[in-house]
C-alpha cells in the first residue's frame, strides 16, 4: 500500500477498475493499478453484497430460487460492465483458436467473441447461478456471493505478482507488478472475508480449491501467452469466483 497516495484513492482507483461505479477517478498511472490491488477483496465484497441483495430481494418477492439466483448474477454483471466475463470470453478464444504465441494474443485482442468464448459465458453465468440456486437459503447464498467474489479478486494481486505481464503494452504492462507485501494484503483480506462468510471449515476448502484452480490457470496462461493479461486476470477470477460458489454449494 502506498501510504503517500492514501488507502481511500487507493479504495476508489480499485473501483474505478473493477466496476462502472461512478466514483469520480481518472485514468490510473503507470504501476498505480497494481499497487492498489490489495483492495480488490474489498471491492469484490461490496460486488457481492449487491448481487446477494438482488438475490434476497427476488426471493422475498416470491420469484422462486432459479430466478433470484440467475438475477444475482446478473447484478453482478451490472456493477462490473461484464468485464471479468468479457475477459474470460477473450481468453477463451485466445487459447482454444490460436495457434501461436501472436496469434493467440491477437485473437484475445479482438472485441468479437467466437464459439469458445460464448461457451466459456454459458459455463461461467450457468454454473454460478446453478451454485447460488444449490444454497437455497438466499442469507447464506448471498454471504456465499460476498465470499466468493472478494476471494476471487484478492487472488488476483497474487497472480499478478507471480506472472510477467504477456505484452509490452495493453493493461498487463501499464498495471505494473505489486510488491509482496500488497499481493499478501490481496490474499488476506479475500481469505479473511471468505472465512468470515462461510465459516472455517468451508471457508478454508473453499479457500484452497479456488487458489488451486487459479493458479493452474494461471501455470496455462504462462504456457500459453507467457504471462498475464487484462482478459487472463478477468478468466483467474470468473474461474475463483466459480469454484468459491461451487464449494459453497457442497453438501
């Protein structure tokens, strides 16, 4: 964290990169991204305190479960302009039809989505709102909403820690790489929210099986572009967002 910036700018540049919110922010400097990272959890938990509210409120207009949980998901769409989804979407084209390096980069480029994105959408959207049905309960669906996108946001500053950015240029390069001591923020914060969510125990396994599921992607996303993106980072996330919500449905 960047004490001369403050934790407040740091909080709205988080935003401001992470949802449409209008929170006043103009376009972030070099590194500033990735030094505001330890944020992200806290960003993400307030994503998730919107979608589990859009999820109380349907229940408790008598739609039934399915709806509530697909219209959960799509608050959450909402408040993000899609961005993580558009970055899987990306990414899954990128590394399903390239067949190089460049040309998996270039695909990743283009704003058009192909059969493996679309694909990659109704996976992500259907295996969330199928999750968030599963709890039933719209309290704890909605503290699992809350769990799952913190974690899967305070994975991110981690990620971008460990990989090297996959372009000279785009949001990778310009985002910069955060020092240890903001990705550990990252992580602790998206932990310690999740824990206090889902409890100890699911919230550990939880915990571990989305850091395992996201650092296997991220080992895909080196072997295939050498390094992070701003659609690679959209992808880790819908993937710890996706295993969280899975996790939390268990019984």
């Amino acid at each position: 964290m960047d004490a001369r910036r403050g934790i407040f700018s740091d909080f709205l540049l988080a935003t401001a990169t992470l949802t449409r919110l209008p929170v006043g922010v103009g376009a972030a400097g070099e590194g500033a991204v990735a030094a505001c990272c330890w944020a992200f959890p806290l960003v993400g938990a307030g994503i998730g305190f919107i979608a589990g509210a859009a999820l109380f409120a349907v229940e408790l207009g008598g739609l039934g479960t399915a709806p509530a949980a697909l219209l959960a998901i799509l608050a959450g769409l909402a408040v993000t302009g899609a961005l993580h989804e558009d970055g899987l979407a990306d990414t899954a084209d990128g590394f399903g039809g390239g067949r190089d390096r460049e040309q998996k980069l270039a695909i990743m480029r283009d704003s058009r989505h192909g059969t493996y994105g679309v694909a990659a959408l109704v996976f992500s959207i259907g295996l969330r709102a199928a999750a968030v049905g599963a709890i039933g309960d719209p309290i704890h669906g909605g503290l699992a909403l809350v769990a799952a996108h913190a974690a899967s946001r305070g994975f991110l500053g981690p990620a971008m820690r460990a990989l090297p950015p996959a372009r000279d240029d785009g949001l990778g390069a310009a985002a910069g790489t955060p020092s240890l001591a903001v990705a550990a923020v990252a992580a602790a914060l998206g932990a310690g929210i999740a824990v206090g969510c889902l409890g100890p125990v699911s919230g550990l396994v939880a915990l571990a099986l989305a850091a395992a599921a996201t650092m296997a992607a991220a080992a895909v996303a080196y072997r295939q572009v050498g390094g992070y993106t701003g659609d690679v980072l959209g992808a880790l996330q819908q993937i710890g967002e996706i295993v969280m919500l899975l996790v939390a449905a268990a019984r």
